[in-house]
C-alpha cells in the first residue's frame, strides 16, 4: 500500500503487514529490514519500509494500572487519545505529552517525545518504567534503567531502529481537574521571549507561538503561554461538581487539499500580523481546557492538508544554552530575508537531559512548518548551516530531507549508535526509509 509521513512528502509503495500476534511479529522480523509503524504520525519517512513496514496497530490493549504509582503497561498500538479518555476521569494525566494525542505509545518511546515542560521534567523516557523489545531473533526482552542499561538508552529516541516495541510500563501524573491556568505573555522580540521562558522556569509547561518574519526590533516577537494543573478549589463554583468535565471542542474538517499558491509569503504574514494581535488582546490569565492547551491543532481534522498535494516540512533544530539567542535570530533573519515564513512556529526551552540518542539538549527548539517547493528546500539548506554552526541539532522524528553528512555533523553520537547496531545485528534486522537515508 502507498503510505507516507504526516508531512506527506514521503509517500512511498510499501509492503505492509498487520500482525496480531508476537509469533506474527516474529515471523515479519525474520525477513529482514523491519519496521514498526504506530499512528504514522511521524513527518517524514521514519515509520515506513518499501520491504517489511509492522503495522502495530492491532497492538492496543491496556493491560494494567497501578493507581497508587500512576504506572499504566500498556502495548504499543494503544494511542495517546485512548489513554486520556480512559484516565483523565480517574485523575491521571499523561506526565509528558506531544503536541498531538493521536500517536502511539510505541511511537512516544521511539521518538523519545518531549513536551512543553521538559524544562522541568525531561522528556517522556524520564517516566518510562520498561520497555518490552523483540530483537533480531524474535526474543523479547524487558528493558529497564537498571537491568539493561544500553538498550534501554538506544531504545528511547533510536526510532524503532533497536526492535519493535510491544509493550511499555510509564507513569502517568495524578490531577485534580481537566482544566489548564493558563497565563498569556507578550513578548515584543525574541530577547525579551528568551527572557521571559527564563524569569518564568519554575513554571511547569511554558510554549511560545513565535512571528518568524517579524523584523527589525520586532524580529522574534512572540506569545508565551505559560500552564498549571488547576486544582479543583482553583476552577468556578459550577465546575467543581464534575472537575474533568470539559465542554466538546468544535471539530473542523479540511476536506481537500488546499491549491499550492494558498500558503504564501503574503498570507502568512497576514495570519502572523492577526495571531499576533489576539494575543495581545487576550495577554493575562484564563482556564482553558486541556484539549485546547496541548492539542491546538487536533481540532482540525486533517490539518496537513492545508499545505497542499506537495505537502509540507517541518524544521525542528534544538540549540543549547550557550548559543541559542544567536542561532535562533540567525533563523529568523534568514526566514524573514526569504519571505518563507511559517504559521506553525513553535519555541520551547529544554531542560537538562543526558540520553544517549534523544533529541533534546538544554537550550531552545524551535519548530517551523514549510510548504514543499523549490525555494524551500533551498532555504532549508541555509538553516541547516546555520543550526551547524551554533551547535544545534536535528529532530529525526520530524526529518523528511536531512542528508547523511549534516546528521553525522550535527550529532556525534550517530557513530556509536550505528557501531552498535552493526555489533549486534540490528542493521540488518531493523531499518527504515529513513535509516536507509542516513546510512543509520
């Protein structure tokens, strides 16, 4: 079947196998260059293989929760929107999230997921318990921090490359209530945006909506919308009957592509100037739901296809510390020039981490969505240069185009990671389209 990335610019003719069983997983493992494949969700080619792409999907029991630890086992088909739906009304919460609920659990340990508090609490492997991994021989195999240390790391961020995932134990986080305070801030340039992630650390989600092609003083100009748990006490006397009761968000549907020349230089200054402006209007403190605070653009059914039939890219470099002001005014100085600015721009700061293959590093990600034409892969280029020479580096759960040479330059820890799956037999077991891209 013809399947691709949520950015759909992959899209390829792949031999696709749905098991329901761990024999039946095995017996897909033994033909060689496998991959598993969960809500497909990733952008670029990461969960697809011409040859042997695992279906998980029929992998979606929960099989069991602990309520005095939060630690729920569940199998790696099961998604994210499954979870909440079963748990938020029993007053768990998953401890790092996405910005989408539709992907899989399975998905979440492969690409080592981070969400909008990894400044205070790392990325979802800090609350990954074990992970259950069939290898090259069909053998599954518990990994924990303790029992099995290398896998362990190699596993969380090492894109389905170390095995196929069945099952996970992870630890959800107890809440009082479906109800985010939230605390709106603006930020007139990306100075005084890096100074107010700063000022507001001890907050436990912070995201800021960025306007890449603002310039000039403005460049960098920004909302920050900061977010707490509310506790039942905090909500109106009219909620606090049903705490995790929320109202239905309207769902909107894109039903077809939208024509190449929609998303342009002109609209989307045009969208940025008016994003910009309610947030202005509307800076200060709310409750808002939690739907609303961490799934945004879940409310639109299909909302990749607002870029078109080409599809779209996604940029996502992390800078550390030391060089983030400077690399990230480099981005936007070059979008801006370019004219090629992004609607979906995204800047988070990340806390410290020491993984051995995750993609977060302490310092600052931005996020940009482009649609795909000539000039983008041009200007893409140039950000990648720029990411380089900051010492910044790339998400490959977002990836779509990235060149063997600039991973490797980007990111010294690809060396031993593709030594050990040479060492072990993984290279030819596991290997996705992206994998084969890299040469990973």
């Amino acid at each position: 079947m013809r399947i691709a990335g949520w950015g759909g610019t992959t899209r390829q003719d792949c031999r696709v196998s749905h098991p329901r069983s761990e024999a039946e997983v095995a017996a897909r493992i033994a033909e060689g260059h496998a991959i598993a494949r969960g809500a497909g969700r990733a952008y670029g080619d990461a969960a697809q293989s011409a040859l042997n792409t695992v279906d998980m999907g029929r992998f979606d029991r929960m099989i069991s929760f602990d309520a005095e630890t939060g630690l729920l086992v569940a199998e790696a088909g099961v998604r994210l929107a499954d979870v909440i739906a079963a748990f938020l009304p029993r007053g768990w919460f998953p401890a790092v999230t996405p910005g989408t609920k539709h992907v899989s659990v399975g998905g979440m340990v492969a690409a080592d997921v981070h969400g909008k508090n990894h400044h205070r609490d790392g990325s979802f492997g800090a609350f990954v318990e074990f992970i259950d991994l069939m290898g090259p021989d069909g053998a599954v195999r518990r990994l924990t921090r303790g029992d099995n240390d290398e896998m362990f790391g190699w596993t969380l961020g090492g894109m389905g490359l170390t095995g196929v995932i069945l099952r996970v134990g992870f630890r959800l986080r107890p809440v009082e209530s479906g109800w985010i305070r939230q605390k709106s801030i603006v930020a007139g340039s990306l100075a005084e945006a890096m100074a107010a992630f700063e000022a507001n650390a001890g907050a436990t989600y912070s995201v800021a909506w960025i306007d890449c092609l603002a310039r000039g003083v403005a460049m960098g100009r920004s909302i920050l919308m900061l977010g707490e748990h509310a506790s039942a006490a905090e909500l109106p006397a009219e909620r606090r009957a049903a705490p995790f009761g929320v109202p239905a968000r309207r769902r909107l549907t894109v039903p077809f592509h939208a024509p190449g020349f929609a998303l342009n230089g002109l609209t989307v200054r045009a969208f940025n100037h008016l994003y910009y402006a309610q947030g202005v209007k509307k800076a200060g403190e709310s409750l808002v739901d939690w739907d609303s605070y961490f799934y945004p653009l879940d409310a639109i059914h299909g909302w990749n296809k607002i870029y078109g039939r080409r599809g779209f890219v996604q940029f996502q470099c992390a800078f550390p510390l030391a060089t983030a002001e400077a690399g990230l005014a480099a981005l936007l100085t070059e979008i801006s020039r370019a004219g090629q600015g992004s609607f979906l721009a995204v800047l988070k700061r990340f806390g410290p981490q020491a993984s051995r293959i995750s993609f977060p590093m302490e310092g600052y990600t931005l996020a940009l969505d482009f649609p795909l034409h000539a000039r983008t892969t041009a200007l893409l280029e140039r950000l990648d240069r720029i990411t380089l020479a900051e010492g910044g580096r790339f998400y490959l759960a977002k990836d779509a185009r990235m060149t063997p040479h600039t991973l490797r330059k980007a990111d010294k820890r690809m060396a031993e990671f593709i030594a050990m799956r040479e060492r072990t037999g993984l290279a030819e077991a596991f290997s996705s389209t992206q994998s084969e891209r890299l040469a990973l």
